[in-house]
C-alpha cells in the first residue's frame, strides 16, 4: 500500500517507516538498514516527506550518478511519494 497524499504530519511513525521502506525496497531490494532506520526517525521527528527521505538516501548510496540516471523521471517519483 502506497501512501499518495501530501499529508505525511499524519501519518503514524510505523506507516512513515513502511512508505520509506517500500521505496527503498522498490529500488533497491532490500529494506532500511538500523542506521538508515535512525535517520528515518530523526527525519519523521522533523516532519521530513518520506519521499525526501528515500531521495536522500539514494543519493547517499549512489552519489550523483543515482540523480543522472534518473534525471527524467523526478516528476514521476515525486509524484509516488
């Protein structure tokens, strides 16, 4: 189940952490990690989109290839989140 609404204040910590994880899993195959875990909660705390957070973290793996790659697309992702 993907969340599509802009409401992610709403959103229960364990509802934030299945969308950022489903997109990491989408993409990567594998779910967060404990340290990304971490970073998940600092960034709920922060009221950060969920999308933000997994955008974020696929620049943290793949650096700016991850962005060139998919430079076309950052319509339709944001549009996921």
């Amino acid at each position: 189940m993907a969340y599509t609404n802009e409401k992610h204040l709403d959103m229960s910590w364990d509802e934030y952490t299945y969308e950022v994880d489903i997109m990491l899993i989408a993409e990567f195959g594998e779910p967060a990690t404990h340290e990304q875990l971490c970073d998940i909660t600092t960034a709920y705390n922060n009221g950060v989109a969920p999308g933000d957070v997994f955008s974020a973290m696929a620049e943290a793996q793949y650096g700016n290839e991850y962005d060139d790659r998919f430079e076309g697309f950052g319509t339709w992702i944001g549009a996921a989140a």
